[in-house]
C-alpha cells in the first residue's frame, strides 16, 4: 500500500464495536499487504494488513557498526525476515551469528551491528 492508494476522509469511530482494529490517524501503511480485496470508501482495518519484511531470510545484507568516526562495513546473511527497526540475527563470512536491527540509510536497508 501507499499513500496513493488511500482517500481519507472524517469518519464517527465511536459507532464501531472494534475501534482498535480501524486505521485512523495520519498514519499511512506503506510496507504493508493487503490481504483481502478493499472496495472504494471501505474503512481500512489492521485485521485486512499484514506488514511486509524490508529483508528476508537468507538474503545477503551489508553490515555496519559505526562509533564515533569509525566505521566497518562487511557483508552477512539474514538468518530471519526483518522489518524496519527490528532486531534480527545474521551469520557473517566466518559462519559466527551476529544480532543487529534493520535501518534505512540513504534509501536502502542495512543491518546496524550491536
């Protein structure tokens, strides 16, 4: 989904039995799937989305670690799916499991090392 793909409008949420479920807000679902057919003016629900990985299990990623102006930079594989800002684990060149979170940096996803 992006924002291209959403109308908002005002809506009374209160006449909703479920308003936890609903979408509202300024919050756009980009990185998200749609798992049923939506039909025009329908209110988006949290229970008809599934949120996307950026990275999947077994892709090869670019590492980092960075402190102060140091920086290292290798390559790894993915050992999980990984969303934005989450924790994943990675097995680098020497076969050692490393943990570090997803990020996005000049428009591309890398792992930060811990």
């Amino acid at each position: 989904i992006s924002k291209d793909d959403l109308d908002s409008k005002i809506v009374d949420i209160t006449v909703f039995s479920d308003v936890n479920m609903i979408v509202a807000g300024d919050f756009i679902p980009e990185g998200y799937k749609v798992l049923k057919d939506i039909t025009p003016g329908e209110i988006l629900r949290w229970d008809t989305l599934k949120k996307m990985p950026v990275i999947k299990s077994g892709q090869r990623i670019r590492l980092y670690f960075s402190k102060g102006n140091f920086t290292l930079t290798r390559e790894g594989t993915a050992l999980e799916d990984g969303y934005p800002d989450s924790k994943i684990k990675i097995k680098i060149e020497n076969g050692k499991t490393l943990y570090g979170v997803v990020k996005k940096i000049d428009g591309e996803y890398l792992i930060e090392l811990l």
